[in-house]
C-alpha cells in the first residue's frame, strides 16, 4: 500500500484518509487495495452530486488549502481505477453488508470514494486543507455504508450524498476555527453570509443591522451575538511585510501600559508634590497622605484618621484645612499648575 505525508500528520492514501480518533474505521480501511496498472481517473460529479454511469473529468482544484498536490494527485489516481457499481450490484452489496459481509462493505465504500471528492472541493477554502476534508468526508461515507437500507429504493449515493456533508460540516465546525463554536451557531452563520450576499445583490449595498435581522427573522441582540461568533482571532504573530520579518503584535498598543511620556510626567509630579509636603509640619503632611490617599490610593475618612491619632474628627478636618492653605499659596501651588 502507497503512504505519503501532508503536513499535518501521517496519512494513508491508498485507502481511506482517516485521524488517529477513528482507528476502527482506519483499520478497516488500510486493507483497501487501490492500485492497478491503469493511469486515468475521473470524478463524478452532477448537480446532485451523485454518481451515474457517464463519468465527467473534473479538474483538481488549485488552492492553497491542499497541503501536498502530488498527494492529492495519487490519491485521486488511485481511486479514479475503481469500477463504479451497477444498480444491480449496489443492491447486493447491501444486502451483503446487512448480513455483516465486510468485504462487501469495502467494495461498496471503495466504488463511491469518487462522491467524497466530488463533495470535498465544494468546501475548500473554508479552514480545512483538501485531504482533510476527503478524510472528514470518507468517515461519513462509511456511516452511510452501515446506515443504508436499500429497500427503501433509492440509491446509495443518493444517501451517501447526506452523511458526506454532514461529515465535513462538522469538522469545518470543530476543527476550523481556533476557538470552537457549535455546530448550530455555525450554521446561523453560514445563514448570516447568504442572507447578506442576497441582500447586498438586491438593494445594490450593504445591508443594515436592521435589515439583516428582519430577513433572519431574529432580534437586533440576536443578530450581535451572531456576528461576534463569526469574527475570526488573528494571531499577534502573523507575519507583516513583504520581508516578514514583523509581527502583528509589534504595531498594537498595549491599552494597559502606560505611554513613556505619561510614566515621566507621572514621576515628576511625584516629586514635585513631594517637595510641597515637605515644607509642611509631620502630622499635616500624614493627614493629607491618609486623606488623599497619596501612599496606598486609598482615601480615608475624617473619622479614620482621627483614630489613628487619637484626635475627634474635627481636629482632623483643621489640621486638613490648615494643611491645604499652606500649599495653595502661588509660590508653592504654581509648581502644580502645569500637571493640570
């Protein structure tokens, strides 16, 4: 069996693209036996993505989401040599596959691994690289080979179809984003984008907050919480420049430190006031520290300070009064006057 790696991690390509959380279905899949000598392949893919018996070429997308397009290549190669299944076929297979035959269940997973890739490049560019959304895709198909009933006459793509996408929405959902957000939510958003690209067609603009929540049929708080959700964090290390060599965080100003200028002016009006309460008596100068809070930031009441010098309130507030004249002289409060 041929491997190649992506960048992510170890994947197998001559079976069935799965992650370590899903060894069982791995397993079964690693026994798969893509290769014979031909060199073509096709992709199926109809408006209803379903496979029938004309096949369609369909180019490989081009994208940076894929993480190794020689991987792609050989993967799409290889599964391109399968033999679609007859009517007749599928039928039995599932019959089969109902009776517990896991041969059968290969055959009919491997025939329609086609439909995964039909379905997979319609996501691309949504977070996942294109062999992560095949991989998410085939784990549905396999739930599809294990749910399917075929006397209830519809065929098995047809079914198929269902579990694929869901599959790959819900990975889009889980593994996408760097914060997670429900799977729910990220189907209101996905609503939120359609509404607002319809909207936008047929008013010739933007369209307003009110706008968008009268067509979602939700409140104006509803509508906030919804495009706060869909706001994707960027890195403070994103690269900037055509060199690359600064980072976001580099240009963003840190809210909760000071400027230069204002810890240098902060300093001085230190030591300006400091100078002032200098020339006052000790108790003065302790009163205005306690009542203004100069030490510790927090200021005390006329009472507090009374029992910490065992003097009443009004002794305080006097001393205070005094205090405060003192420094309101012009020679001595025009030292102030410039920090105002």
């Amino acid at each position: 069996m041929a491997k190649t790696k992506s960048s992510d991690s170890e994947r197998t390509v001559g079976g069935i693209l799965v992650e370590d959380e899903n060894i069982a279905k791995r397993n079964e899949l690693e026994d798969l036996d893509l290769m014979d000598e031909s060199d073509q392949f096709t992709i199926i893919d109809d408006e209803d993505d379903h496979l029938d018996d004309d096949d369609e070429p369909v180019e490989l997308p081009s994208t940076r989401e894929i993480a190794t397009e020689d991987s792609v290549r050989l993967y799409l190669r290889e599964i391109g040599r399968i033999q679609l299944l007859k009517p007749d076929e599928e039928i039995e297979l599932a019959r089969k596959i109902l009776q517990g035959d896991m041969i059968a269940k290969r055959k009919l997973v491997q025939a329609n691994l086609r439909l995964v890739v039909s379905i997979a490049k319609k996501y691309i560019g949504r977070g996942l690289s294109f062999l992560d959304l095949i991989q998410e895709g085939n784990l549905g198909l396999i739930r599809a080979s294990e749910k399917f009933d075929h006397e209830r006459g519809y065929k098995f793509s047809t079914y198929a179809t269902w579990w694929i996408r869901q599959a790959i929405t819900r990975a889009l959902a889980d593994k996408s984003r760097t914060i997670r957000v429900p799977v729910h939510m990220v189907e209101t958003i996905n609503k939120l984008k359609k509404v607002t690209r319809q909207l936008a067609q047929e008013l010739n603009r933007k369209p307003t907050e009110q706008e968008l929540a009268k067509s979602m049929d939700v409140s104006l708080v509803k509508l906030h919480e919804i495009i706060k959700a869909a706001k994707e964090p960027i890195s403070l290390e994103t690269p900037i420049g055509k060199e690359e060599d600064s980072r976001l965080g580099d240009f963003i100003e840190d809210a909760e430190t000071d400027r230069p200028e204002t810890t240098v002016t902060h300093e001085l009006l230190r030591q300006d006031l400091a100078k002032m309460l200098n020339e006052l008596t000790p108790r003065e100068r302790d009163v205005l520290r306690l009542r203004f809070g100069l030490d510790d930031g927090r200021q005390r009441t006329l009472e507090e300070v009374g029992q910490l010098f065992a003097v009443t309130r009004e002794r305080v507030r006097q001393i205070e009064f005094k205090a405060l004249r003192k420094l309101r002289q012009p020679g001595r409060s025009s030292r102030l006057r410039e920090y105002l």
